[in-house]
C-alpha cells in the first residue's frame, strides 16, 4: 500500500484560489477546486479556509465519513506534515462578521413548555451562524410568515364532558405506525446544535415512537444515523427528503447507497 504523501503548509497554501483550491481536514489534504463550486452551502465557505485547515469549521457541521463518501481518492492529495506548522498558518480567517457571544446557560429541559420556549432558549444559546441559519427564510419571509399564520388557525375540536382517564394518540402517517401524529421534519446539519446532530435525534424519536425525516444536507449520513438506534427496541420509520441535483448520477449515487 502506497504511503499517503507528506505535504508541507507552504505548499498547501499556494493552492488559495477557487480553480486551485485544497484545503486540511483532520490532517488530510484534499483538491476541492471541482467540487466547491457544487457545494450545497456555497463556495464562499470553503473558499475562506483554501491553502489552510478548515478540520474545526468542517467538523462542527459534518460527519468525518462525508468527505470520503463524496470525494474519490484521486482527490486526496496527502497528509498535512506537522512537524512544521507554524501559528499564522494554522490561526483561522478572521470573521466578516465578528461578534462577542455571551454566554446564556440552557435551562432545564423540563422547565420548557413549547415550541415557543424552544426558540426563545435558541435564539439565546446558539452560536449566531446557527441561530441565523435555524431562524431564517427565503428572502422577504412571505412564505414564512403565512406559513405561520394559517398553521395558527388549526385549534383542537373541544369536546366536553368526556371520559379521558384512558387516552389513545397512536395514528398512522404515510402507512407508518406513530405513537402519536407529529414527526420531526428535516433540518440540515443538525451539528451546528450538537455534536451528535441527526443521530441524537434517531435515538430520540425510537423512545417516543414517531418519525424522523431526514435532510439531505444531514451532517450524517442514514447509514450512521441508523446505526446510532438501540438494537434492543423496534427501529422508528426514517423518511428521506431528497433534493434532487443537477448532476443526476450524484442524486443515483445518493439512493443507491
């Protein structure tokens, strides 16, 4: 087996530009000159950390198996030589944007009553990129906001006088047994909230018997995410949102695995 080849950061870092453009992720060296104008987030992303390290910004958001699940080997260019990193090299780009964050701690899980409460500890423990990630929409909010407002409309039928020692949520959704008619719906890269992402998530919805629909832009992939369920309870139904790409045999590749 051929030793991965040593590269230097002098010479990682003449490749800094959009048509030549490798970067370090966990000590691997990989071109991403062709695929960084593809990326889901934007090229700017990844254009930022190019000639550099970019392991802490990948890692907050993605699986360490997406980039050799994506890539193939000809696109891995060799390790990072450690024996000569100095600090200007390894210190990351300065923010466009920076902001002091102050620290908030979460309350207790059981103090939080609704959707509502959820948001409001949100908004106030997330890193800002995750929180404006998680809070935002599409341009003028139109869709957002009536999105919302008709969601409002929709009250419980009230029916009194009724016996309700005994109660029964249990339904179905698309054919699939639910312990109760809610699911949760998919987010992309559910890491930039926790490290375990998508995968605490599963684990979740397997105790209380509802659906997980996952994102096609997760930070993990299905695989993983179902392999982080608990052997010794029934596995909970995984839905899949697919974003159908441009480049077809990569949406193929994507359903074939």
């Amino acid at each position: 087996m051929v030793e991965p080849k040593l590269l230097s950061t002098e010479e990682i870092a003449k490749h800094n530009t959009a048509d030549d453009l490798w970067i370090v992720i966990d000590g691997q060296v990989w071109d991403m000159s062709e695929f960084a104008p593809k990326h889901p987030g934007g090229i700017g992303l990844i254009l930022k950390y190019a000639g550099h390290d970019a392991s802490h910004s990948y890692n907050e958001v993605h699986s360490s198996s997406l980039l050799p699940n994506t890539l193939t080997t000809s696109k891995l260019m060799g390790t990072l030589d450690t024996s000569a990193i100095s600090d200007s090299w390894s210190k990351p780009p300065p923010q466009q944007n920076p902001k002091v964050q102050l620290q908030h701690e979460r309350p207790s899980l059981s103090t939080i009553i609704s959707t509502h409460d959820l948001e409001a500890v949100a908004e106030k423990t997330l890193a800002p990129k995750t929180w404006a990630f998680y809070s935002s929409a599409a341009t003028d909010l139109v869709t957002h906001k009536a999105n919302s407002s008709f969601f409002d409309r929709i009250w419980f039928r009230p029916r009194v006088l009724r016996d309700v020692r005994e109660r029964d949520t249990r339904s179905k959704i698309m054919g699939q047994d639910v312990s109760m008619p809610v699911f949760v719906s998919p987010a992309a890269l559910a890491r930039l909230v926790h490290p375990d992402g998508e995968k605490a998530i599963a684990r979740g919805v397997q105790k209380k018997g509802i659906i997980q629909c996952v994102s096609t832009n997760a930070s993990f992939s299905i695989e993983e995410i179902a392999s982080a369920l608990s052997p010794s309870s029934p596995p909970p139904p995984l839905f899949f949102q697919l974003y159908v790409s441009k480049r077809r045999h990569d949406t193929e590749r994507l359903l074939a695995t």
